[in-house]
C-alpha cells in the first residue's frame, strides 16, 4: 500500500463514464477531470517533534482542486496523491 509522507493524501479517484445528450458516450480523454475522490490513505503531519492530524481521514469523500497532485498507478489501481491544502471539502 502506498504511504503519503508530509502533509499528503492519497485518493482513489473514481471516473464515472460521461454520457452526451443523444447519449453518446464520451472518450476517457476528452472528459472532464473529477474533482471528487475517496480518501485511501493519509500521512501524519511532523512538525520537529510534534505531529498534527490531518483534517481528513480514510474513508472520507473530498473536493479537490481540479488540477492538483500526482497521478500514479499501483496494481492497476489510479490513485491521485496531493497535499491536504489542495483539498477544498469533505462531502
């Protein structure tokens, strides 16, 4: 499993297939990115000695910036890891 360090978190970002109008499905790369995810894994912020919570924890759905973090894959899984300040809300 992927362990975020810092103040990061990792997302698993799930792409619902867009459907036009006619109802024509839309190409994978031609979509929207998603700014929703569901929280997989979460680091502990380390200040000198002290360590901070994030706000989030696993589990939780969140709002992110659209363009923020790093997309990586991990046994054919997509994950999206980012820093806690990239997230906007939990749903």
């Amino acid at each position: 499993m992927i362990k975020p360090l810092g103040d990061r978190v990792v997302l698993q970002v799930e792409a619902e297939p867009e459907q036009s109008v006619g109802g024509i499905y839309i190409a994978s790369n031609a979509q929207e990115k998603s700014i929703k995810g569901i929280v997989v894994a979460v680091s502990e912020q380390s200040i000198g000695e002290l360590t901070a919570p994030q706000a989030v924890k696993v589990g939780d759905e969140v709002i992110f910036d659209k363009y923020a973090g790093s997309e990586l894959s991990v046994d054919g899984q997509d994950y999206l890891v980012l820093h806690e300040k990239d997230l906007v809300a939990i749903v």
